[in-house]
C-alpha cells in the first residue's frame, strides 16, 4: 500500500513538472504566429536550451534534494554567498512583478467560464468600475492563494493536480477533434502539410526580426522548470527521484508541443483566421478552439442549437483549463521563490526567525508577501495612470531579470560538477565535455533570447522600452549588492565557505 501510494506521489510531481511548463497558450500561439514551421524552432529551443537544462536542473535538485533553498542554495556552493543572495532577490523580484498582473488576469476565464463571455472588458460590474471589481477579487485571491501555501505544500501539489488533468483533458479533447476533422476530410489535413512549410512561416511572423524573436518564444514557452524545482524538499518520499522525474516529463513536454501544433493542422485551416481582426494572442486560444467546435459540427452536419452547444462546451472546457492553470501556477510561483528568498535571509542571520506552521510554511514571509501584492493590486485599480503606469515599466525591467538566473545556474553547473564531481543517478555527466557543453549551450540561449529581446525592441523604434529592458536588471542587482553590504558590515551575513 506504502508503495502504491509512492508512486501516486510520484504522479502527482509529474504531473505538477509538466503543467508548470508545458502551456496550451503557448502550444496555440506557436501555431497562430508561425503554422508548422514553428516545430523547428520548437526543436531547436528544446535541443539547444531545454533538454540542456532539464539535465543541469536534474543534476541539483539530485544533490540538494533535502533542502530548501533553490536556486540560492545551487549558486551558494559553487560561486558565493553574496552572487547567490543578489541573484535570488533578481528572481524573486521578477516573479513577485509578474504575479501582480496573474492575480488580474485570472478572472479573464473565469467569467468566460460562468458566462461564456469576458465581462472584464465591460465599462461597469455590479454598478461599479470594472477595474475596482478586478482589484477587490485580485485581493480576494491573493489572500486564498496565501491560505492554500500555509496549508501545505499538499495543497500547491492537489491543485496542480487537478490543473494538470484539465489541461489533459483538453488535449483529448483537441486531439479526438482534430483527429474527427481529419477523418472527415478523408485524411487530409484543413492546414495542408508539406515538408517546406517547416521551413516557411504560413502565420503572423512573416519578416526575418519576428522570425527570429520566435526563439525567445521557444525559450519561454520551456520556462518555469526553475521554479517547481526549487519545491525539491517539499516532496517527500519523491525526493530521492524527483530528478528522474524532471527527465520524464521534459520528454512528454516536448512531445506534447510537437504533436499538439500538428493536431491544429489537421482541424484548422490557418489561413482562416490571420490577418483578421478578430484575433490576436491575448484570445487565440479561445478562437482555436473555438473554430474547431465549428468545424466538426460542419463535418457532422449538426443543427445551429447543437453547434452552438458544442461551441460553448469547447470554449467553457478551455476557460476552466486556463483558470485551474493560473491557480496552479499562482501557487507555485507564489511560494517556490519566497522559499528561495526566505533561506536567503535565514542565512543572513537578520535576527528574524521564521516560524513556521503545523504545515511546515514560513508564516510571517507568506502574508507579508501577500500584503505587498495586494498594495501593488490596489494601486494599480486605484491610480491606473500613476501607479499603473510605475508598473508596466517594473515589467519591462523585470522581463530579462528572470531569464538572466538562468543563465548564472547554467554558468556555475561546471563549479558545481568539481564539488560533486560523481553523481550516481546520472553517471554520463561526470564527463567534463557533456556538462560543459549543457552549460555553454543554455547560456548561449539565453544570452541570445536576451539580445533578440531588446533588438525587437529597438527595431521598433521603441528605445525607452528597449532602455528599461536592460536597466532593470541592472537596478535590481544593484540594489542586492547594497542590501548584502549593509547586512555584511552590520556584521550578519554568515562567512562563506
């Protein structure tokens, strides 16, 4: 019984790696922007950044699997204390920045959820300004998501179950209808499939520039595995092989890009819905899966009430998808980095000890946190012209602050194999070519994601944003250097090693 419930355990982590990763969005979007020859890019990112990276991340979280510090605790051992803590606080700064705006957008499908349309976009709900509305449940779900981490790490780990079986379901769904259009058409495909159109982009990016930005898409449409890894110690009997189930799910992940942008082909015909106006990226999803309901039907030779039922149940079924996948989401990047930060400060010894609950969370960091993000929601709904605007240039600045550990974790990997320079569950990267070559290819990645990143920017004439991309690590990092000299000469920062 031990054992069964063992490997349910192990499931559940999986599961948990793959929808933290793997985005149907993405997977949607790919095919909107660039049709087929998105697969390559696809391949290429996975190749040149992912699979790298999903071997690296192994590698530590095989190591560290008993503690709690993340990305701090990898950079501590193989570079210093003070490049650890400055890089923790860039990363949970970028996290905290993007989690404002995902405690916002979460009620997007959710009211397409309960009444089939996005009421966020109306003038006035319930006789008041939507953007107060928004903010009252942006705060509404700040404080459950707060209450689901003090409850366990058994809470972030159900609701990233329950997302992840949506988000399966949604697949099937996708698949068995697409599979259904396919069979209709006498197996051809809506989107006719021929061996150049890997190579020629039949979507939205037609020029070389957005061509090339594609491959910051790629990179992140693979991002996030960072930050489940980082829950390493929360996993119990799975911690021993939470580094072989990193392995499994970058497989199905992978996999499941490839096939999902071939299914679209099979139900969709792309040249239907670009260059129109009524979608983009913010509702592409919604319209792809949208077009299909309509597409069967046709096939079927359904009546207009049943393709109108079939057309609400795909879009309702895609809208609870993506709002068990911001709950999901929510609560892990709610936690994973503040864990990081949290055993930051502990080692900084500030003389502030962090109790913890029953549930073994980090009381005090959890609703100070909480607190700070709903000043910032309310800010935002309160003074939009002020404060809102404070904070889409926070988001600039803080774009490129989230890849940029990224490539320090994949910079210190060689330092870190001299430590630990056997390790049993993955003997092949004891050779010093493979972990150099894993670490030299992601930090080629995201060097090059970075630079596509402001060149795109610049490109479009957009040179405040193209500034504020760059100065906003700079700032952050700044600001982690004075912070760790102030605690060092209050004599509180713990000596290296």
């Amino acid at each position: 019984m031990h054992k069964s419930s063992g490997k349910f355990q192990s499931f559940k982590i999986m599961i948990m790696i793959v929808t933290s990763v793997f985005s149907f969005t993405s997977m949607s979007n790919a095919f909107f922007l660039k049709g087929y020859s998105a697969i390559p890019w696809f391949i290429f990112s996975a190749l040149v950044y992912f699979v790298p990276y999903c071997f690296i991340l192994s590698d530590l979280t095989g190591t560290y699997n008993d503690q709690a510090g993340g990305i701090y605790t990898w950079l501590k051992d193989s570079t210093s204390q003070k490049l650890a803590f400055v890089t923790t606080l860039l990363w949970y700064c970028s996290y905290f920045i993007w989690m404002i705006a995902l405690f916002m957008k979460t009620w997007i499908p959710l009211s397409i959820l309960l009444f089939g349309k996005d009421l966020t976009q109306e003038a006035t709900l319930f006789g008041l300004p939507t953007l107060y509305v928004i903010g009252f449940l942006g705060i509404l779900l700040i404080a459950t998501i707060s209450l689901v981490i003090l409850g366990g790490f058994h809470n972030i780990l159900n609701l990233s179950y329950f997302s992840g079986r949506c988000m399966l379901i949604l697949v099937a769904v996708m698949a068995v209808a697409s599979l259904a259009c396919l069979g209709q058409n006498q197996g051809h495909f809506q989107e006719s499939f021929q061996l150049q159109q890997l190579l020629t982009s039949h979507g939205e990016f037609q020029t070389t520039a957005e061509n090339l930005s594609f491959f910051i898409f790629g990179i992140t449409a693979f991002g996030g595995l960072d930050t489940v890894a980082c829950l390493v110690n929360k996993t119990g009997s799975a911690q021993k092989s939470f580094s072989r189930l990193i392995l499994i799910s970058g497989g199905i992940i992978i996999a499941f890009y490839m096939t999902g942008i071939f299914l679209w082909g099979a139900g969709i015909d792309l040249a239907s819905i670009v260059g129109t106006d009524n979608f983009h990226l913010g509702n592409i999803m919604y319209g792809l899966m949208g077009q299909l309901a309509l597409n069967v039907s046709a096939g079927f030779g359904l009546s207009p009430q049943l393709t109108q039922v079939v057309l609400q149940v795909f879009l309702r079924l895609t809208a609870l998808t993506l709002f068990s996948a911001y709950m999901s989401l929510l609560s892990i990047i709610s936690f994973g980095p503040l864990q990081s930060l949290t055993q930051s400060l502990q080692e900084a010894k500030l003389g502030l000890q962090f109790r913890k609950n029953q549930a073994g969370m980090p009381v005090a960091p959890v609703i100070f946190q909480g607190v700070a993000l709903a000043i910032f929601v309310a800010g935002i709904c309160l003074f939009q012209d002020s404060v809102g605007s404070f904070y889409n240039q926070l988001t600039l600045m803080t774009n490129i602050s989230r890849s940029i550990p990224y490539f320090l974790v994949a910079l210190s990997y060689p330092s870190f194999k001299r430590l630990y320079p056997q390790n049993t569950s993955l003997p092949f990267l004891a050779n010093k070519r493979v972990h150099y070559g894993f670490s030299f290819s992601v930090m080629a990645s995201v060097l090059l994601s970075i630079s596509f990143t402001v060149y795109e920017k610049i490109a479009a004439h957009e040179l405040l944003n193209a500034g504020l991309l760059v100065l906003g690590p700079v700032l952050f990092a700044i600001l982690g250097v004075l912070l760790f000299r102030y605690l060092k000469r209050r004599n509180q920062i713990l000596p290296s090693n």
